[in-house]
C-alpha cells in the first residue's frame, strides 16, 4: 500500500474511468451523459481496487488524470480494427483497450480526428465508447434498443456503461 500514499505515484498514475452512476464513496463527478460518472483510479497500480477515494489523497488531482488520460487516447475506425469499410463507426478508447471509454472526454483528440459536427456517442462498455455522425440516426431510440440488447446479452454487468446513445457537438 506504500505506492498508495507516495504522491509521485498517484500523480504519475491516476487517470479518469467511466462508470455507471453509483453511492460508492471514491473521487467522482457526474459526465454529460446522464446516468454516467467519471471517478479517479489508479491505472497499473497492480491493486484489485485501483479506485480512489476521498480520504486517499489531500489534492484535487482530477487535472492531472486527465492529461494522464488524454496521453493515452486512440481512436480507430471499424475499417482499422474489423477492415469493415463501408460503416462509418468509430472506437475511442486507450491504448490498452482497458478502461478507456473516458477518453471520449478528450475533445481535442476528438475534434482533430473528427473535425467539427454532431455526432452519436454509444456506450459499448467501460472499456471504450462507439462514434458515428449524427447524420446515420434520426431517432436515438433504435440505437437505445440496440445497446440494451448487447448489454444484455454481451456485456457483464460489471463493465456495463449506459442503456442509452448520446449526442455530441464538437
């Protein structure tokens, strides 16, 4: 537990996951998406609970996980990951493909990938979020269905995200 109270290490190695809203007691804040929170945990820290909670640390670190997080982001197209070319479906997650669907938080990255738009954020799990253009889905509510469905059938509770698709404009 030495690396816990070592501040070099939480600097070095705290960053931003996602989950769905809960009453644990660890460094958290709610997200744009409704039903979705952003808490702080250690990422490689070798520890079974690598959350942070508030009597963990005297600091607001939440500047500092999220240029550890931002560091990390990749986002890939279905094409890049499946060489299915004709969906414009995109995955944003980090490089360890591991807790990453925070990274959607990283609007430059975002921005510069996507330029500017409206596009559909579809929770697929806490490991990484779905993008596609606005333009592909006039009614959210099939998509709603869709990640439903996959979370029920796919996804384990533990590392479910959200039941509904979000909108963003970058």
């Amino acid at each position: 537990m030495s690396n816990y109270i070592s501040p070099e290490f939480i600097k070095s190695h705290v960053v931003i996951g996602f989950q769905r809203s809960s009453n644990e007691d660890i460094l958290k804040k709610e997200t744009e998406f409704p039903g979705v929170e952003q808490y702080l945990y250690l990422r490689g820290s070798g520890y079974p609970n690598d959350k942070l909670n508030p009597d963990m640390i005297s600091e607001d670190l939440w500047d500092q996980a999220k240029a550890n997080t931002f560091a990390k982001t990749i986002i890939l197209s279905m094409s890049d990951m499946y060489g299915i070319d004709d969906e414009p479906l995109y995955v944003v997650t980090n490089e360890s493909f591991n807790k990453g669907a925070a990274n959607v938080l990283d609007r430059e990255a975002l921005t510069n990938y996507f330029g500017h738009g409206t596009f559909i954020v579809v929770p697929s799990s806490i490991h990484e979020v779905l993008i596609l253009p606005a333009d592909e889905f006039r009614d959210l509510s099939d998509l709603d269905w869709l990640i439903n469905d996959v979370n029920r059938e796919e996804v384990p509770p533990e590392e479910q995200l959200g039941d509904r698709a979000y909108q963003i404009t970058l």
